[in-house]
C-alpha cells in the first residue's frame, strides 16, 4: 500500500494505518526485522514486510527506543 502511513509501535505490536486501512501484528508473528542505513523492514514473512524509514522518527530517542524494544524482543 503506497501513500502515508502512520506507524505506532508498543511492547505488544506494531500497528499501521492508512486511509481506510488498519493493520494491527503482534511482535510474536513477526519473523525478523532488517536494518540498512535508511529503513527498517519488519517481515511478517518471507515476501511480505513494513518498511520504516529512520527518518521518520520524530528524533533520535525514538529511533533508539525502537531499537532498543528490538533488542529486547530478540528480532
């Protein structure tokens, strides 16, 4: 789905919106997360990932809370 998303991630889940569109996976499904310089790609499988920009973080901290909730969640 191309467009703006809006991406909010909890200790449980990460959930994306669209226009018209809501989808919500628990942390336990996904399979693993990549991280270039630019993004970072949560697959749910092996076609099928969110895509995050770094740069979409508000700051840097927010950037470093997700890696850190990736550290902990061992992805």
């Amino acid at each position: 789905m191309l467009g703006e998303k809006v991406v909010k991630i909890s200790p449980e889940s990460i959930e994306v919106s669209t226009h018209g569109h809501q989808s919500i996976t628990e942390w336990r499904v996904v399979k693993s997360i990549e991280e270039t310089s630019a993004y970072f790609f949560v697959f749910i499988d092996n076609l099928l990932a969110y895509i995050i920009p770094k740069n979409s973080f508000k700051d840097k901290d927010g950037l470093e809370q997700f890696k850190n909730l990736m550290f902990e969640l061992d992805l």
